[in-house]
C-alpha cells in the first residue's frame, strides 16, 4: 500500500453542509471496494501508529465460554 497516496491533516477541523456531505458520500460510491478497503486501512494504522504488518495483539482480546443455564 502507498502511503503517500492518503494524507490526513489533522491540525483543523470544519463543518459542512448537509449536501457538501452528500457530494462526500457520492465521492467514496464512485470509488471501487479495493479503493475504499485502502483507504480504509489507512486511516485505521493512522490512527494506531501501525502497518499492514503489524500483528495484532492478542492478548487484549479475552474469551469466555456462557454458561447454558
């Protein structure tokens, strides 16, 4: 993936219009899904300083089995 292809700028923030979001949303439609899924991971190792290949840290995650009572 081509990390200078996405850039997220965020020393602002802004408000916008509901059509100027909707000119938002027929922007990501027009994209297709392998566009998007990058984008979308992207953003996702931005926002927790990762790589695609980082590995995920297991041991977060906790499992439990529910009793049937």
């Amino acid at each position: 993936m081509d990390n200078n292809k996405y850039k997220i700028d965020r020393t602002f923030t802004s408000q916008s219009s509901f059509a100027q979001a909707d000119n938002h949303v027929q922007h990501w439609e027009n994209k297709t899904l392998i566009e998007r899924l990058n984008a979308a991971c992207f953003i996702i190792n931005n926002i927790f300083g990762t790589t695609p290949q980082t590995k995920v840290d297991r041991t977060v995650i906790t499992q439990r089995k529910h009793s049937n009572a």
